[in-house]
C-alpha cells in the first residue's frame, strides 16, 4: 500500500485559505473595492451638489451683469439701504 501524501494536502489547503483571505480582507480585496465604491458615489454626490451651486452662482452673477435691478434689491434687502427721496416706514407687530 502507497502512502498519501497528506502533507501535499496540507500545504495545498494552507495556500488556498492564504488566498482566499487576500481576496476578502487583503489589500485590493473585495471589501476594500466595496468601500471604494461607496466613496465613489458620496463624491458623485457632492459633485452634483457643487455642480448646482455653481450653476445658480453663475446664474445670479449673469443677472449682477445685466442690470442695476438686482443691485438694488441686494441693497435695499441686505444692507437695508433706501433711494433717495424714498421714506422707509419700519412697522412692528
């Protein structure tokens, strides 16, 4: 009767379970690659959020170069200013 070679076995079965802990846990494993995704869609969506922004930012400087009509209502809004000639009437409740 031939003796097995269990000690084959053994190593075989030591370098299958090396990998397959590379593949799961190890650098550029699945877990690592499912965490990068995850990044990658919170990036896309600041993207986005920053792609909006810059539109309406875009969009109020067109309007700042277009005509005095925003000027004036940032002024008159923000800074609280009034034309001259105009009476400001503050009413409280």
């Amino acid at each position: 009767m031939k003796k097995e070679p269990y000690w084959l076995l053994i190593v075989l079965l030591a370098m299958l379970l090396g990998l397959q802990y590379r593949l799961w846990v190890g650098d550029g494993g699945i877990a690592q690659g499912a965490l990068l995704q995850q990044k990658i869609a919170e990036q896309k969506a600041e993207n986005e959020r920053l792609i909006e922004r810059n539109r309406v930012m875009d969009a109020e400087v067109m309007e700042l170069k277009k005509g005095l009509e925003t000027v004036e209502e940032r002024a008159r809004y923000e800074l609280g200013m009034v034309k001259e000639g105009e009476t400001l009437y503050l009413l409280s409740e």
